[in-house]
C-alpha cells in the first residue's frame, strides 16, 4: 500500500488548483495533496530544498503536472525527473489545457506516463481528476523505494 | 520596380537604332517617322527587343552586300587594268614593229641589200597574230575596236605599198622606185597608223587612270561601310550582352522575392500557431473556472437552491461549455487550413463504414433506412476526407431527427473523367435555397440553436477540405423534404 505516499500537484493557476482540490476531496485524498505552485517548486520538493527542506524523505506516488508554469515549465520539470535515474521511476501524468499534438508528442517523448487534457466541463473535470487520483494516488502501485542517495 | 526602370532604359537604345535613319531619310519624312514612333510605342518589349534586332541585321547584310559589289568591281579593275597593261605594250610593239619595217624597206629599195627585208618580211608574218591580239584586248570597248579596225586596215595598205614598191624594184631597178625609196612607200599610212596608236594609247590610259580613281572611291567605301558594320555589331553583341544580364537579374530578383515571400508567410504560419495555440491553453481555463465554480456553488447552496436560481446556474454552465466547444471546433477549423496534406488512394466504401460504426451510439433509438451504393476509390487525405464524410453524414443524421424514419442516402453521380461527385441526401428539414451560399460559411446556421445543436463549423471545414484537394462543393434542398450536399474530387490530385 501506499497511503503514506503523497501526490505532488503542480498548478499555478489558484482556481485550478481550488477545483483540482474540491474534486480530491471528494474522495477524501486531499490531504495527500502536496500543492506546487511552479515548476521550480516541484524541483524544490523533489530534491528537497527550499521550503521543502526538511521534509520526510522518499518519492511522491505521482506528479501531476501542468504544461504552462511559471519559472520552470512542465516539460521542463518533466526532462528534469526523466533524466535522474532515481527520480525516473516516479508516475507523472501530464494535466494540461493544450490539446496541441506537439505537446502530446513531446510529452511522451520525454517519457511522461499518461497525459489528460483537462475537460472545460466541470463535471467531466471533476471525474477525471478524481479517477486519476484514485488509480495513481490509491489503486497503482508505485516503484519501490530504492537505495536513493539522500541529498 | 528597379527592374521596370531597366527595361525601359533598354528599348531608346534600340529604338533609336531602329528609327534614326528613318527620321534623316529627308526633312519631309517627319510625319513618317511620326507614324513609325507611334507603332513603336504600340508594341510589346519582345516586338521592340526583335525589331531592334532585325534593324540591325537588315543593315548588317546591306553593308555585306555593297562591301561585296565593291571588291568584285576592284578585282573586274584589276583584271581590266592588265589587258590595258598588255594593250599598251602590244599598240608600242606595233608602233615600232611598222616604223622599223617602213624605214628597212626603204635602205632596201635603195641599197638592194636583202637583209634590210628581214624586218619587212618579219611583220608580214606577224601582222596576223597582232591583228588577234589587237581584237582581243580592246573586245568590250566598241570605240577602241573602231580603232583597231582602222588600224588593221591602214597596216595592210601600207604592207601592201611596201610589197608593191618591192615588186617593182626587183623587176625594174631603182630608177622606177626611186621616189619611193625617198618618201617611203607606206609613210602617209605610217602617219594615220602613228596618230591611231596614239589616239588608242591616250585612251587606254585615260580609261586606266578613271579605274583607279573607281577603285580609290570603292576601297574608301568599303572601309567606311565595314566600319560601319563593326559598329553594328558591336551594338548588337553589347545588346545582346545587355539583355541576357537583364535576364539573369531579374531572375535573381524574382527569386529573392519569391524565398522573402516564403519568409513571411512562413513567419506568419508560426505566429499563428502561436496565436491558436495560446487560445486553446489560456482560452480554456477561465471556461473551466466559470463552470467549476458553478457546480461547486450549487454543490454549496444546494438546500436553499430555488428553480431560478438552479436555472441560471445551469444557463451558466451551458454557456461555458458552448465556448469551450466554440474554441475548439474554431482551432479544429485553423488547424484543417494548415496541416500537411497526405496524397493517397482512399477507399470511400471502408471510409464510410467506418464512419457509421462511430455514428452508432448516435443512431440508438433512430430509425433510418440506409442506401449506399458502391463509391470509387478517390486521391486525398484519408483523415480529412473522413472528417468531410463524417460532418456530412452526422449533418443527415441530426437534421432527419424529427422524422419518424429517415431515408439517407450516399452515393455518386455524374462523375466525368476529370472530377468525381459524390453526394449525401436526406430526407430531413432541408432549407431555403436561397440562404444555399451561406451553408458552408464559418458558424453560419439554418436552424435555432434550440431546435438542432451545433457550432456551424462542420461545412466550413467541408468546404475548407475540399478546397484544399481542388474541389468544390455545393447543396440543394427544399425546405421541409430534405437536403443534398454534393463533394466534387478532382481524379487527378492538385495541391494547394
């Protein structure tokens, strides 16, 4: 199980992530949620620095993370992760705006785990981000915690 | 426009060449010249270019022609000049040749020593062969061959008196010659024969030195035209020179405008796949938040909700999704008109088929009788001619909803060798002919929001397609009995 496992949100946009949290809630995972801002706040969290410090240690069970960020981007965030063996195993799901296909292909190119657009309408809204909180956040099983090298 | 002020600088230099021995022709010639500057001003840069040239050319050959004349006249002069060489010297053989023989007869007649009658006998063997000679080399000077005919004959009269003289002293001795032997036999002859030779000498000559001063003139005259000629030709290469340099620059000016064209549209195309694709990420979100927080308020004041206010929380929602669906058939739309186009054979019977397999869930609880005959095979792009099928398809199957069974029917009609038409018909609410050329316009609709749903892109993107393939597209309908929309592919593939 991985109850302890927290699910790292990158969403700048507070209303965004309001709903995002509204719809969590829902399914009582909320309080799992840890809220980046930007980009370079999930970098902060990942390597534990800034106000993430001093934070428990190990890996959240899955990012969730938007394209358009200020400072860092999400497919910047996401080559980033992708290209640190240990950080490669962490789920990231791309939750974006753009139905761009270039987005998409580069996304997956870098090696981005699922990637969802985030439907106009609420409702829709609402259920994918509670389904895709409850399969990455409860139902999957995320990679083992490895020999990780503490920073 | 530099390249305009170049082609106009080009034509003067040949205009002037082909005009200007127009205009000096004579004073009265102006309204000529007048005449030719109006044609000249009436035609093309290719007819100035040719007739420049052909001017050119026309004067090339005529100085060829007359630089020719004059150097056969110059060889006829020389060759006539060696006759009258040789006429000269013969008429001075002559002259001294009769002279000798008047003279030796003479101390013959009155010495009776037989070699002073060499010379005689001499001439009198000669006189033949020079009577030839004479003919020959005055023949074509009808005045010198008078001569000569005179000459011919005062010779013979003076042979003869010099063999009579002969004849009597050897019969009678000195005393009946004495005379003679004193005077001469032929001496008045020997006079006419001195003057005539004269006369012809004075004559040759005079005909001599006129040759020469023909052949100075015709010499000159040919170094001025040859001159002349040069210079044409020169004119003409530098033309030609000129021309093709035109040519070569302005093909580089073409080509410099045609890649900063490229340039532009292609800067153009980017800023607006920048554009499209800021309103499709930014344009979303506050549509998201609006119907969100909608939801979320309902959610919050649900007890107290009243059915107004439950409405316009719905009229809200609606609102925001109607946008949401506005943006993105409108980048679909954007998206159509700039995607790189596939060129292959698709198959319209599977396109079709697959097509209604995705239509299923739509036609649950309808009922409609399908007739689909069997379609051609058609040059394009396999995903766009599905979208172009599926929005007209989906299009017969949403406006035959009020009828208890529709009746759609797909096929092809009329095709030529050059273009395949294809067709959708339905028995559905059709419309009004005359509203016909709005049909495939951008969000343009027929029809109530209320009574069919849609954003009114669907046939701007057929169109959009079709266009694309080189088609063309129309529709005919009766309002109340259903609609036809008519696809026309061309069978040969044209990018655009």
């Amino acid at each position: 199980m991985n109850m302890a496992k927290p699910i790292l949100l990158a969403e700048d946009n507070p209303r965004d992530a309001e709903l995002a949290l509204a719809a969590m809630e829902e399914e009582r995972i909320s309080d799992k949620v840890i809220l980046c801002h930007d980009g370079a706040e999930v970098l902060d969290y990942l390597y534990c620095r800034g106000r993430f410090k001093s934070r428990l240690k190990g890996n959240p069970a899955v990012v969730f993370l938007d394209l358009k960020m200020p400072k860092v981007n999400g497919l910047e965030v996401l080559r980033t992760i992708k290209a640190d063996s240990n950080l490669r195993p962490i789920p990231v799901v791309m939750l974006t705006s753009s139905r761009e296909e270039r987005d998409l292909a580069e996304s997956y190119a870098l090696g981005a785990n699922a990637y969802v657009v985030k439907p106009v309408e609420f409702h829709k809204f609402l259920s994918a981000v509670k389904e895709l909180g409850t399969f990455w956040g409860l139902i999957n099983e995320p990679p083992p915690e490895s020999s990780r090298s503490t920073h | 426009m530099e390249s305009a002020t170049n082609q106009q600088s080009q034509t003067p230099l040949l205009a002037t060449e082909g005009t200007k021995p127009l205009a000096d022709v004579a004073p009265g010639a102006t309204a000529f010249y007048r005449v030719a500057v109006a044609w000249f001003n009436r035609m093309t840069i290719e007819q100035r270019v040719l007739t420049g040239f052909s001017l050119v050319f026309v004067g090339i050959l005529i100085i060829s022609a007359i630089s020719y004349r004059n150097m056969s006249t110059l060889l006829t002069n020389s060759g006539l000049d060696g006759r009258s060489h040789d006429l000269l010297q013969l008429l001075g053989t002559i002259d001294v040749t009769m002279n000798e023989a008047e003279d030796t007869h003479r101390r013959y007649l009155v010495t009776g020593e037989t070699s002073y009658l060499e010379a005689y006998q001499k001439l009198v063997k000669q006189k033949p062969a020079f009577t030839v000679y004479l003919n020959d080399l005055t023949r074509g000077s009808p005045e010198q061959q008078q001569r000569v005919g005179v000459l011919d004959r005062m010779m013979d009269r003076q042979l003869n008196a010099e063999s009579k003289a002969i004849g009597l002293f050897q019969q009678e001795g000195f005393r009946s010659v004495k005379k003679m032997a004193l005077e001469g036999a032929g001496r008045r002859e020997l006079g006419v024969i001195h003057q005539l030779i004269a006369e012809m000498d004075a004559h040759e000559r005079q005909a001599v030195s006129q040759r020469v001063l023909e052949s100075a003139a015709g010499t000159r005259n040919s170094i001025v035209l040859l001159g002349i000629g040069a210079v044409l030709q020169l004119v003409l290469l530098a033309s030609v020179y000129y021309l093709i340099r035109h040519d070569i620059t302005e093909r580089r000016h073409v080509a410099e405008e045609l890649q900063h064209r490229g340039e532009l549209l292609e800067a153009a195309n980017k800023e607006l796949e920048a554009f499209s694709y800021s309103v499709s990420h930014d344009l979303r979100a506050p549509l998201r938040h609006i119907d969100g927080y909608a939801a979320l308020l309902r959610k919050s004041v649900e007890q107290s909700l009243n059915e107004k206010a439950a409405r316009y929380l719905q009229t809200i929602s609606d609102a925001a999704k109607q946008m949401g669906q506005l943006i993105d058939d409108l980048l679909v739309f954007s998206r159509m008109g700039r995607q790189e186009m596939l060129a292959t054979t698709v198959n319209l019977d599977q396109l079709v088929k697959s097509i209604l397999a995705d239509l299923r869930l739509d036609l649950q609880g309808r009922r409609i009788s399908w007739t689909i005959a069997a379609l051609p095979d058609v040059q394009g792009d396999p995903a766009m001619l599905r979208q172009v099928f599926m929005n007209l398809i989906a299009n017969a199957v949403k406006f035959t909803s009020t009828r208890p069974t529709a009746t759609i029917e797909i096929g092809a009609e009329h095709s030529t060798s050059s273009e395949i038409v294809l067709f959708v018909r339905d028995n559905g609410v059709g419309f009004d002919m005359q509203y016909a050329s709005k049909l495939f316009g951008v969000f343009q609709r027929l029809h109530r929001a209320d009574e069919f749903e849609g954003t009114g892109i669907g046939l701007a993107n057929v169109r959009r397609i079709v266009h694309r393939h080189g088609g063309r597209t129309w529709a005919e309908g009766v309002p109340d009995r259903g609609a036809t929309f008519y696809v026309a592919l061309p069978t040969r593939r044209t990018e655009s």
